[in-house]
C-alpha cells in the first residue's frame, strides 16, 4: 500500500534527478521526441507541481537555457509562477458593478509551490492542429469581429458600461442575455470594451456565472486583449484557468502570455514562458519562437536574440523571415542601421530572402534618423536584389511614415511618383501630409494639399479637417478653425469629438477658457460629447487663468460622466488652489475624487500638506498624514520632509526629531533635501548637539558625504563659529576639494568676524591634512595679523605657502 503522501515523494524526486540533470550536458532531441512521460510512453506526462523550484539557466533567465531540453524532453507541471498581488484577477477578488468576482476554487494555490503531484485528473494535451502555422482557434478568433453589429452585442456591452450603477436587476438581464451569446458574440463584447480591465472583469463573472461556460475562443480572444496591455498576470491566470478547464493550450496561447509580459516590462517571466510550455507538455513551433525573439529584440538583447536563433535551429526549427525581420527590428531600435542593412543583404545566402516587411523596417529607421535620401535608394535595392516591386502598400507605407516623422515634402515626392505609376493614394495618406504640414505651421501647403483632394475626386474626411484646425490652433488663428469647423458640415462632413476638442485646446490657449466652457455645454445640441481629453483641455484652461472654482466644478462634472482624470491632473488642479490659499476646498476636491473611484496618489496628499504648511496650520497637515495611512496611501520622503521643515520652521524640534526617527524606521532612506532640510532648521535654533545626534542615525541608513560640511556652512551662516570649528575635524579626514571650500567658508566668517588669528589657525590645519588654503583669501588672513601687532602667525603662514612652492607676489 502506498503512502498517503507518495505523490509528494515521487514529485520530490523527480525534481532531485532534474537538477542533477542540470549540472550535466543535454542532449538536444530532434522534435519528434516530444515530451513523453515514463510511466505512460503512449502519452504526454501528467501535469505536476513538483518543478516550481528549478535551477537557474547560466545567462540569468530562468527558461532561456532549457530552451534545447523543451524541445527534447516533456516537463512534469504547470503554473510555477509565483502569485503577485495588484491585478485584475483572482486574488484581489475584483468586483464587477457591486458584485464581487472570486476565485473558483484555492486549488491553484498548492500550485505555486512545490507540493503534491495528485493532478491525474487533469486531461493530456493534444496535438497541435496546425494548417499553415495558424490553428483553428486562432483563425476562429479571427474571424469573431462582424459580432459586434448584433443587438444581443450592443445591449451587452451597455449593461457592462453601467457597472458604476449596477443591482441585482441588471445583473439578473445580464445573466440572462449571457446565455443567449453564442462564443463569437462574447468575443465582440470583450472587444469592444475600451478599458481591458472592464473585458477582464466580465470574463471573471461570466466564468462564474450557473449553466454557462466559456469556449475556448472566448478563452484566446481575452488572452489576444491581455496581450496587447501589461496585465500579465491576468493572461496568466486564464492560462492556468484554461488548464483547470481542460481547454487545450496551444503555442499561441503562451505567446500572448509572453506578449503580455514583454510590455509589462518583465523580460524574466516572458522567458519563463518556455519553461512554462514544457511542463505544459506543449511542444513549441516556429510561432512561439519568433514571439520569443521578438521579446528579445524589443528588450535590447540582441545578442541573446542570436543565440536563441542557434538553438533554434540546433534542435531543427528553422528560422523564416518573420525571425529575421525581428533582428532588423533589433538593429533598428538600437539605432544600428547599417547593421540591419548588413543583415538584410545576407539572407538569400542563408536560404531566406527578405520580404517587403523588411524593407519597410529600414526604411522607417532611416526616416526616423532624418537619412531620407537612403530611403529612395533602398526602394531601388528592393527592385533590383531582390526583384520586390513597389505597390500600392508600399507608397501608402511610404508616404505615410514620411509624414509622421516630419518629412511632408518627401512624403508629397512619393505621392507624385505613386501617382505616375498609376497608384492612388488615398485620403489617410493625404491626410497624414497635411497633419505634418500643420505641424510644422505651414498652414498655406497644407490648403493646398486639402484643395488638391477635392480636385482629385478624393474627399477630405474628418481626419483632414481636424489636422488642419489644429494647425489654425497651434498659430493662434482660432477664428479661422472656427469657420472651418463650421464648412465641414457643409462638405458632408460631419466633426467629431476630436475636432472640438483641437478648437477648444486653442481657445484654452488664448485665454478664452470660457468661451470653451460654454461650447462643452452646448455640445448635446451639436450631436457630439467630450470625452476625457476634452475635459482635461478645458479644466487646466480655467485653471491657467486662475477661475479654481469653475475649474474644480468641471472636474466634479468630469467624475459624474464617467471619466476620471489622472493624479497628475488632479494634483495640479491641487497645487492652483494651494498657490491661492484655499487648502480646504483642495482637501475637500481631493477627497470626492477618492470617493468616486479617482487614482488618488501620495503626491496629491503631499501636495495638500504642503498647502496647509505654507498657511501655518500644522495641525491639520499631521492630521491629514494619519488620514493617508486609513485610506492606504503610504507618506514618502517627500511628505515627510516637507513635515518636517514646516515643524522645524516653528521651532517644534522635538516633534520634527520623531517624525523622522518614525521615517527611517519605516525604511524610507533620506534624500539629500531631507537632509539639508535638518541641517538648516536645527543650526537656525542652535540645536548642534540634538543635530549631531540625529546626523549619525540618519548617515547609518543612507550615507550623506557632505553632511557635515553643511552643518559648518550652516553654522558660519548663523554666526555659530565656535561649534563650527569643533566639527572640523570630521570634516578634513578626506580632505578634498569640498572639504577646502568649507575650511575657507570658516576662515570668511572669522574674518568678518575680525578674528583672524582663528583664520590662520584653519589654514594651518589645512596644511597639516596637505590641503592648500586660497592664496588670496590668506593674503587677507595675513593682513589681518599684522594689523593686530601678530608679525610671527603672519610670517609663519607666508612660510607654508613657501614651502610647498608657492611665491607670494610682490606688495
């Protein structure tokens, strides 16, 4: 009879074996011998949770040197990642609307660690379905985007815009309407959510929902949103969550996850996603290989991307142009383009010709770095090596990328080329032309340009139009953009929010934020509505010119529509009513945008404390610190610094040398303002030796090389020299350039002081630690002595300077 605990052991020693395999050369395995486990040859291994601790690779990236026994040899488990508080997913149980959304079951928490092998339950993977490298999941996740017109889709996607209001009548019609989806029709509605936390939300409830399950395109389409945001550790859950469902994970399952990752900034755990393949059982293909060179590339590891591509082809993918198109993306972004050039021209020796793909990345390159001369030169090497002739594509391309980077002209050059070769570029093109002509002011070409479309057949659109009265804007010719804004309705067409949004920004920067208040208010009657970005115009407008009041009612108006401005917005909106002395009304339009949902950051509550410290109301500034710890926003060392000046200033030291003893206990390490913030309050009451104190405890958490010669200066400031003079010998035991400078702010004092023997007597310190004081500044000491009948301190200081090969000029 087994142990009760057998799988455990046998799960421990599958991983002792696997690191001694470890310190041992690997074989690499063609393909064909996939991942197979021992006890049962005829399938792929069961997962496990034995391999959550694993040895690192030798190049620091846990996945990246298995990278030749994935191929050859299958893994024993899934889901090593650790679990990382802060995203939109299981753990922090989200809520969508008022209802909270948990976690199906805490099985998934035995598998972030090593523990228990008893997975039987869960089903095998199966072979890929592969039909030209794209499986059929991903080709019906494809073809999902036709959905969205349905009025199942529409009336969905409004109940979930209702989150903010939501009760159990809403979510009963939802529940509801959620059964009457077909797969395809849920893949519109997470779609069409402009914020993918919202989608992510609603994949959770409706996971959880009775007597629905998601398909697994459902599952493919959230990992495609996820992998174009940072919420990896979302992707990642679905991963795991799919497992637990038994819906085959293909490679381009991992591959979002790997995406998602990469943006996230987590090179690591993008890597790790091979690792994470193999326990998977999953064998990897040409798809997953090219994400992972792509993730290598974008991370500026280039020469890791290199050697992946070896190993790749070791263990028998071979590489296609896609990969090396990665490589050139790499040159590029390491602004190395004639080395991408280098690349290109020796493909078709390594059997894969470059593609018009890879063309196009060089040629954008060039026409970021401003070499637009070469961009024509490589439209010909395209013709001539490797026999690619330009399209229709490749003048949109071309023009298009022109455009952007500000070469308008060049960018019209192609148009007529394009045109004499019977293509047409259509109105994005154009469009993109005028846009740069605006930019760069030239308002009169970008007309023309726009008079030229319409001669054309090529009717300008709402794209066009806004261009242009953004450029009216930027050159401070609003009336203009406001006729304009007018014709375009009388041209068939229609403005947009972005339109009015361009003519409101102009008239914020005239100075007519009113006249710009007034235009949002009628903008129901002009069948069109601000958006967050327009609100954001208008609201720092107001504040520009100072009306606080109209500026703070639009942000609560902005709040109320559903849109939330950013902590940056907020705070600057906090430091205008501050600057006017209206700190409770600061306070007060911070807290409602906590209450409504608003990201409300510790900046925003260090700039209200500042506030109240610039008006002498300290009370309310510590009582506002304790507010921060009950609404879970942590004091940095900025809020306490400025605390604790603002104490200092009104002589309560003994409460500024608590606050920051409760600082450094915290951990937070003192920043060199901190510090000159100390040095200044203490010496301006005389406080040396409470300073001193706190110096040394402040210096054991973060060292400060110039602490103590601020203390001196400060000191000499004060006219405090004889505490000064005590700490000079903390300062020379370096005895550089610093330490001089603070030696002759010393020997200043106690010549304005009229105490020049205590001059002298510093620089013969300084000479003592081979420091040579100012030549002009002891002529002054020198004088000084003679004048009070001490002949020998004089000759004797003449005498250093002698010594060590300075020659007094003649008087």
């Amino acid at each position: 009879m087994l142990p009760r605990n057998h799988h455990r052991l046998a799960g421990l020693s599958r991983l002792r074996s696997g690191i001694a395999r470890h310190d041992r050369l690997w074989v690499l395995r063609p393909l064909a011998c996939a991942s197979t486990s021992s006890e049962t040859p005829a399938s792929p291994r069961v997962p496990g949770r034995d391999s959550a601790v694993r040895p690192r690779g030798k190049d620091g990236f846990d996945g990246f040197d298995s990278f030749e026994r994935m191929m050859g040899r299958g893994g024993v488990g899934d889901g090593a990642f650790e679990r990382t508080p802060g995203d939109c997913g299981y753990d922090t149980k989200p809520d969508f609307g008022n209802f909270q959304v948990g976690e199906e079951s805490s099985g998934d928490e035995a598998e972030e660690s090593v523990g228990s092998e008893a997975e039987d339950c869960f089903p095998v993977v199966k072979p890929l379905n592969l039909k030209n490298g794209r499986s059929d999941f991903i080709r019906s996740v494809e073809e999902c985007g036709d959905e969205l017109r349905h009025p199942l889709v529409r009336e969905v996607c409004r109940l979930v815009q209702l989150q903010s209001v939501w009760n159990p009548n809403l979510e009963g019609e939802l529940r509801h309407l959620l059964r009457s989806l077909k797969p395809r029709q849920v893949c519109a509605v997470l779609r069409a959510q402009e914020d993918e936390r919202v989608a992510l939300k609603f994949f959770y409830w409706a996971d959880r929902q009775w007597r629905y399950r998601h398909d697994p395109i459902v599952y493919y389409t959230m990992l495609g949103i996820l992998s174009k945001t940072k919420l990896c550790q979302g992707a990642r859950r679905i991963i795991r969550l799919m497992r637990r469902r038994r819906i085959v994970r293909e490679p381009e399952a991992f591959g979002y996850l790997m995406l998602s990752y990469s943006r996230a900034g987590q090179l690591r755990r993008a890597l790790q996603v091979l690792t994470l393949m193999q326990k998977a059982g999953v064998e990897p293909n040409l798809s997953i290989c090219n994400v992972a060179m792509n993730v290598l590339t974008r991370a500026n590891r280039l020469e890791k991307a290199f050697k992946f591509m070896e190993r790749m082809q070791l263990v028998g993918i071979t590489p296609n142009v896609v990969t090396y198109n990665s490589l050139i993306m790499g040159y590029c972004d390491l602004h190395r383009v004639d080395d991408a050039i280098e690349l290109l021209d020796g493909m078709p020796a390594k059997g894969c010709p470059p593609d018009k793909v890879s063309y196009y990345t060089v040629m954008d390159f060039l026409c970021k770095e401003k070499r637009v001369e070469e961009v024509r030169e490589m439209l010909q090497k395209m013709v001539r090596d490797s026999n690619l002739l330009p399209d229709q594509v490749t003048y949109d391309h071309l023009v298009h990328v022109l455009a952007k980077h500000g070469h308008g002209d060049k960018a019209l050059e192609f148009v007529r080329e394009a045109e004499q070769r019977g293509f047409q570029i259509d109105k994005v093109g154009h469009s993109a032309i005028v846009d740069s002509f605006c930019k760069e002011g030239n308002l009169d070409k970008a007309k023309e340009i726009v008079n030229e479309m319409l001669l054309k057949g090529c009717l300008p659109d709402v794209v066009t139009y806004t261009s242009v009265i953004d450029g009216f804007c930027r050159v401070g010719k609003v009336d203009q953009a406001r006729k304009l804004l007018k014709q375009m309705e009388k041209h068939g067409c229609k403005p947009n929010t972005v339109s009015y949004t361009a003519l409101l920004t102009g008239l914020c920067r005239s100075g007519k934020s009113s006249e710009a208040r007034e235009m949002m208010n009628m903008s129901e009657e002009n069948w069109w509505s601000p958006n967050a970005i327009t609100y954001s115009v208008v609201m720092h407008g107001l504040r520009r010119e100072g009306k606080l009041s109209e500026a703070s009612e639009l942000a609560r108006e902005m709040v109320k529509k559903g849109f939330f401005p950013t902590p940056v917005e907020i705070n600057l909106l906090l430091q205008s009513l501050c600057e006017k002395g209206k700190v409770d009304e600061a306070k007060r339009f911070m807290e409602e945008c906590s209450k409504k949902g608003c990201a409300v950051n510790v900046v925003n509550f260090t700039t209200v404390i500042h506030g109240y410290c610039q008006t002498d109301n300290l009370d309310a500034a510590l009582s506002l610190l304790d507010d921060m710890y009950l609404s879970n926003r942590h004091a940095d060392v900025f809020t306490y610094t400025t605390l604790i000046d603002a104490l200092g200033k009104k002589g309560r030291i003994e409460e500024a040398t608590d606050l920051m003893m409760k600082m450094l206990k915290k951990g937070l390490l003192p920043t060199p303002v901190t510090y000159r913030t100390v040095i200044h309050r203490y010496c301006e009451r005389g406080q040396v030796e409470d300073l001193l104190k706190l110096l040394e405890k402040m210096l054991l958490r973060q060292k400060f090389r110039v602490a103590y010669n601020q203390v001196i200066e400060k000191l000499c400031n004060f006219g405090n020299l004889e505490a000064a003079e005590k700490l000079l010998g903390k300062v020379l035991t370096t005895a550089s350039r610093i330490d001089a400078n603070t030696c002759h702010v010393l020997m200043e004092s106690y010549l304005s002081k009229g105490i020049p023997l205590s001059a002298y007597k510093v620089a013969c310190k300084m000479f003592r630690r081979n420091l040579i004081p100012d030549l002009k500044l002891c002529e002054r000491v020198t004088k000084g002595l003679m004048s009070e009948g001490k002949l020998e301190e004089a000759d004797k200081l003449m005498l250093l300077f002698v010594e060590r090969g300075h020659i007094m000029p003649q008087s």
